[in-house]
C-alpha cells in the first residue's frame, strides 16, 4: 500500500475539520511527519457569543489515512 502524501494528509484532516467544527474558514500552517503519521496543524476560528476567537488545532494522522488523535486550544 503507498504511503499517504503529504497532501492527502492535510486534505483528510481539513474535511475532518469542517464537520467537526462547522466551517470552511479552516487555515493549514504546518504539516509535517511525527512518528509515522502526518500532524496537520493550523487555526480555525471558534465563536464565543459575538466574539469570534482563533482555536490552534492539530490531528494527527496514520499512514492508512485514519485519524488517531486531535488536539484544540484557543490562542
């Protein structure tokens, strides 16, 4: 089986994103390798009554293209 590339990691982990979080305002900065797995990092905006905030998130993602981990934290 190939290996998951770098952009079918991040395209995975943004599709992810927009269900959980309920958005397409989904900012990838970084994707790189960690243990075998992709980890695609970024922000997604996070609304707070009427203030919107930014929300730093990572997901973590296997070589089969499977999600092992997730990880949000607000800036």
């Amino acid at each position: 089986m190939p290996e998951l590339s770098k952009d079918n990691a991040s395209q995975i982990a943004i599709e992810f994103l927009k269900k959980q979080k309920g958005t397409d305002k989904i900012d990838v900065a970084l994707v790189e390798t960690q243990d075998d797995c992709w980890v695609v990092s970024g922000t997604t905006p996070i609304q707070f009554g009427e203030m919107q905030w930014p929300e730093r998130f990572a997901v973590v993602i296997d070589q089969k293209g499977k999600i092992k981990s997730t990880e949000y934290g607000l800036l």
